[in-house]
C-alpha cells in the first residue's frame, strides 16, 4: 500500500464516521508538501462512499500582483503576509455555516487568483480545505485552529521539500538556476516558517513521495 492511500485511509476512516452536516477538514503544510494531491485524494473516496465533499484551496487568497509590488512583498509571495488572512477566515467562518458558498482558486500558470471558481453547496457534507498556513502560530492565522473539525499536517524532510520546490517551478519552464533560486530564495524560508510555527494537529502524515 502506498503513502497517499495509507494516508487517505486514515483521514477518511475517521470523516466517514461523523454525522456532521458540514464537516470541516483542514490540511495544513510546508509548500510542496503533497496538501493539493492529498485533499483531492480524499474528497475522491469519500464522494465514491457517498459523503458529499468538496477541495477548496487557500491559495486563492492570494493578494493580487499590483498589491505585493505596491507594498514591497512581490518577491516574498506566498508567505504569510502576502495573503488576504481576514478574507479567508471569514470564509472559513462561512463554510461552517453549512450554506452555499463560492471560493476562489489560484491558477499557478498565469499567477493570478480567480474569483467564484468552486462552488460548495449546502449538500457539501465534507468541505476540505488545504493550504500552508491552517494551523500556523501567528495572527491571525492561528484563528482558524478552532474551527477545523480535524486537522492534519503533512510532515516531509526539507532535502525532500527542496527537491519538489525547485522541480515545481522547472515544470513551468523556468531554467535550473532560475527554478533553484526563486525556491531557494522564496519558497524555502516559506516552508521553514510553516515548520517552526506549526500548531498541533489531530493527524501527522508522513508525507514521504508515493512508492
């Protein structure tokens, strides 16, 4: 059995036996770390064992290009500041409602959020939300600790976390040293941060590659 079945298997054992109308489910970790496979994963089997559940990505709070330029961040995107923090809370907050609610998405390709691109009905049973900073130790992140109904951190070596972040941005066709310098640069010390300001969670994985 692979890494991300063993780790979809654990989480979804648990989810299947809530009785929750929304069921909200945070996966936290370092950029790189496997959240997006794993989240789309798990809302997979458990829409297959019908438990109604939709991925919403945190990176589509992403504050837009022009602003990080016009406050200096453009070159730190992606770490905690350079996010619309209250904006997500307040979605978050949302989705514990149980209505239908619209999220944006990020598209890495043009490096721009889009807005209302999914949709989570109110027949939603289980919303999975996955980003960097959901269970993170600084204001106003840490917030969203207490609304998650689980929380699960992938946890993976930061030789590993390198190799994915420098692979991450040759597959957008940077050059290697272009690819090895935005990660080294940027990308890196995002991570470190996740790691060093990390709250506990209800589920460590390993997030290893798959075998």
């Amino acid at each position: 059995m692979n890494t991300l079945t063993q780790h979809v298997n654990t989480l979804a054992e648990h989810i299947l036996d809530q009785s929750s109308d929304r069921y909200l489910v945070g996966i936290a970790g370092a950029p790189g770390s496997g959240k997006s496979t794993l989240a789309s994963e798990l809302a997979r089997r458990l829409n297959a064992q019908g438990r109604k559940s939709v991925v919403v990505p945190m990176d589509g709070f992403h504050l837009d290009n022009g602003i990080l330029e016009t406050r200096g961040l453009r070159q730190r995107k992606g770490a905690p500041e350079t996010f619309d923090a209250p904006g997500f809370l307040r979605l978050v907050a949302a989705l514990k409602t149980g209505e239908e609610v619209f999220a944006p998405v990020f598209d890495r390709t043009r490096d721009l959020a889009i807005a209302g691109a999914v949709v989570v009905p109110a027949a939603a049973r289980v919303v999975i939300v996955e980003g960097n900073y959901l269970m993170f130790d600084e204001d106003p992140w840490r917030e969203l600790a207490k609304l998650w109904d689980l929380s699960a951190r992938l946890d993976v070596p930061m030789p590993e976390l390198r190799a994915r972040l420098i692979q991450r941005w040759l597959s957008l066709n940077h050059s290697s040293a272009v690819a090895t310098r935005r990660a080294e640069g940027n990308d890196i010390p995002n991570a470190q941060r996740v790691v060093d300001k990390a709250l506990p969670c209800d589920f460590d994985l390993d997030g290893q590659p798959v075998r």
